[in-house]
C-alpha cells in the first residue's frame, strides 16, 4: 500500500511539474511590458511606498488592499519593474495547486489533471497576461472555498478578496445562501463575522482619513459608470473557445445538481447581466469554480449506483471527459497564440522615457495604461498623482474633465497618450479625448514625438506632447 501512494505521489507531482512548466513557457513567449490597468496600480504601490495614502493623496476606485499587496512586491523587486508581469503567473499556479489538493480529496486519482484543465482554460491563458487584481481575488476565493469548514479563516480570506475587488461581493453572497439552504448555521454565521470584521477593521482607517473620497471613489463611481463593452461580444468571446470546458460544467449542473458550486457562479452571471460596464477580465473568476463543477460531475460519475454501466465505467468515462477537454484547449492555445498574446505589448516603453528624460523636466499627465509606467522608468511623477485616468472616472463624474485639463496646461506637463497607427495620415492627434479636453489641447499642447508601437492592433503608437501655457 506505501508503494501505491508513493508511486501515485510520483505521478501526481510528475503530472504538476509538466503542467506548471509548459503554462510558464508559454507565458514566457508573451512576458513583456503591456498596456492596461495595472500600470496605474504599479506607480500607486511605488507611492504607497513613498507614503501616500489612497484616497488622500491619490484616487483608487477600487478597495485599497491590492495597492498594498503590490507594494510589498515592488519592496521586493525594486526598480525591476517588469517582474509586476510575472505576478498573475505565479498567483494562478497556486490557485491551480489549490485546485489540486481540493480534488484529491474524492478524485485521488484525477486529481494531477485539474491544475492543466484549469491553467490552459482559454479564460486564464488570456487574463494572466495583464495584472488587475483578478489573480489576488482568485487565489483568496480558492483559500475561502479549501478552508470553508474553518470559518473564521474563510470569512477571512473572502474578506481579502473584497478587498481588492468589490465584484466579488454577488459570489460571495451565492456562497452564504448555500450555506444557508444547507443548514450550515454555524458556519454560516462565523464566515459572516470573519468577513464583517476583515472588511470593517481593514477600511477604517481609510475611512477616518479619507470618508468622503472613500465613499465617492468606491460606491458612487460604481454606480455611475457609464455603459462599456457589449456583453455579447465579451460573454461570446470567452463561450466560443471554452465552449467544451462550458459544456461540461453545464453538464454537471443538471446531473450533479451541486448548489456550492451553482449558487456562486449564478451570483456572478447575475451580476455580470445587470453591470453596466462589464469587462472581459471580470469573468476570469469563474473559471475556479467551473473547474469545481467538473469535479462534481466526475464525483457524481464515480458514486453513480442506479446506472451498472455508470458504476463500472466512470473512470474511463471520466478519463474521456478530461482528455475531451484538454484537446479543445489545445485548439484554445493555438488561437491564443495567434491572435491574442500579441496583443496589449508596450516594447517602446524604454525608449519613451529615455526621450522625456532628456526635456526640461515637467510632471506627466495622459493615458493610465502608459503614463505611469513611463514616468516609472524615468523617475518622474506624474500631474497631482492621477494614475488612474480611465475614461470611465471622467464619465460618472468622479473627475472633472475640463478642470484637470486646464490645471494641467496651466501647470506645463507632458501628455503620453495612445495614438492609431494610420500611415496614410500621420498628422491626426487622437487618442486623448477620454482623459484630456480637446479645446485644451488644441489651444497649449504642441506634438513633440511619435513612438511607433507594433503594427499588430490599430493604438500601439505613443505620442509625447508639451502642454503649456507659456
């Protein structure tokens, strides 16, 4: 019996060693600087270390615990500002561990599969290319659902989760009426408590520094955001090329019938259909969960007693399902190669911030996906510390558009902002209208350099401008 379980520890760390190897290696071919929030998150933990505090000293419109949690890696990292990229990578590895442990405890045997059915799921090859936040929340979420019979710890780490992402609230709630249709009193009552109090103990300071701003930055620019991507083409983008994996989990819905892991996703679906401004990256989250819906058809499968065929069959069936699935994402890897890894690369970064170096210095003002990280590399700051520039903080009305403008023009700053590639009509100034008042540029700001980006998507082009009133 020892030599069974050694052999099948063998296997079992064998099967991760691979999987977590290939899941790097591909990821390596992409790791680079990249457009996107994180960005704006990276030069906030930077100033975080320097002693600002959010919402007093700069705008977060999330929950603060993520700009904390990056300012421990920068503490670690130093001016290495590229290794914020590997960030997602690793926290999804432990995530897919997690994942590991928690099937070995019915499914020893197809245990040493969940972590490559999760890592190459077509939702966490295209979102750990860009650090949000997502990896944190899942990665807390994975620790919540492995401790749930420790409730304390739990409510603790669903606690964190909110903390950096409020999206996690309408799961958070499937989970506690699961514990409630189950009879989980105690349970149910301490994970609120923990849960309570990890928010609560965490946010107070904030808010007796900050109330207003607090109030303002997180809850009324929530609910005032105006409306984004199409959810069509975001929910479509992700069905059609985890379509198997989706259909599997669907299948476990109507056979297993597991409402632990029903009710959760059904509160984040729900959220996602009446959210306005509803982002690809937010459905990452799911993809934990739709691994532990497969799980529970696999379980279902093995302790299926009414069907003789069932009962003598489920492994093979099982193995069937897994390699059904591992083949379409095969498929998945292809196009995410092809067509998706490409994508978001911000190679002239370097070259950037050598340019503006050598001007007079000037505080940086533009676009939140490259001003930061700019201003990073040439150990600049950046206009009153606005990172996060997002169109969508312009438009519920958390920042004034026009008076920023002009408080930058009258200031003198350098404005970065992303420009289209258009060789027939290279004299077009596009791009800043989300951030930056177009009768204000027109009237201070004068075009210094154009950085041409890949040819790969239409905004890869970086534009330099002197804004000035001088």
């Amino acid at each position: 019996m020892k030599i069974i379980r050694n052999k099948q520890l063998l296997f079992d760390l064998l099967a991760i060693g691979l999987t977590l190897a290939l899941f790097y290696w591909i990821k390596s071919v992409g790791f680079s600087y990249r457009f996107g929030d994180g960005n704006a998150y990276f030069y906030m933990a930077d100033q975080f270390l320097r002693g600002l505090l959010p919402y007093r000293d700069f705008l977060i419109a999330d929950p603060p615990l993520l700009i904390l949690l990056l300012a421990g890696v920068k503490a670690v990292i130093g001016n290495n500002i590229i290794l914020f990229q590997a960030v997602p990578i690793l926290l999804e590895s432990a995530t897919a561990i997690i994942l590991f442990l928690e099937t070995r405890k019915k499914l020893p045997n197809l245990a040493r599969f969940t972590p490559a059915l999760y890592l190459f799921s077509f939702l966490i090859l295209s979102t750990t290319d860009y650090l949000t936040g997502l990896h944190f929340v899942t990665l807390f979420i994975a620790l919540a659902y492995y401790l749930r019979n420790k409730p304390y710890l739990s409510g603790l780490f669903w606690g964190l989760a909110t903390l950096i992402k409020l999206y996690v609230i309408p799961g958070f709630l499937g989970w506690i009426i699961w514990l409630k249709l189950n009879k989980q009193t105690k349970l149910l009552q301490k994970t609120i408590i923990s849960y309570v109090l990890t928010g609560a103990i965490f946010m107070l300071p904030f808010l007796i520094i900050a109330p207003w701003p607090v109030i303002d930055q997180i809850i009324i620019h929530q609910f005032n955001r105006p409306a984004g991507i199409s959810k069509v083409k975001i929910f479509s983008f992700f069905i059609m090329y985890d379509l198997v994996l989706l259909i599997m989990a669907g299948t476990s819905f109507f056979v297993a019938k597991n409402l632990k892991t029903i009710l959760p996703l059904l509160g984040w679906i729900i959220f996602y259909l009446i959210f306005k401004d509803l982002y690809y990256l937010y459905l990452g989250v799911l993809a934990f969960w739709i691994i532990l819906s497969i799980n529970e058809l696999f379980i279902y499968l093995k302790k299926s007693t009414q069907n003789s065929w069932l009962a003598s069959n489920h492994q093979q069936l099982s193995i069937i399902i897994i390699i059904s699935i591992l083949f379409s994402q095969i498929v998945g890897l292809r196009i995410y190669h092809q067509t998706i890894q490409p994508k978001g690369l911000f190679p002239q970064v370097e070259a950037v911030a050598e340019f503006i170096k050598q001007l007079p210095q000037k505080s940086l003002y533009g676009s939140h996906e490259v001003a930061p990280l700019v201003a990073l590399k040439a150990g600049l700051q950046l206009f009153n510390n606005h990172a996060d520039t997002n169109a969508q903080l312009f438009g519920s009305g958390v920042l004034d558009k026009k008076k920023i403008s002009t408080e930058a023009a009258q200031q003198g700053v350098y404005l970065l902002t992303k420009v289209a590639n258009i060789p027939q009509n290279p004299d077009v100034d596009i791009g800043y209208d989300g951030y930056f008042d177009q009768e204000v540029f027109e009237r201070y700001c004068q075009r210094l350099e154009i950085f041409d980006g890949p040819g790969f998507e239409l905004f890869t082009d970086i534009a330099v401008y002197e804004c000035s009133k001088d």
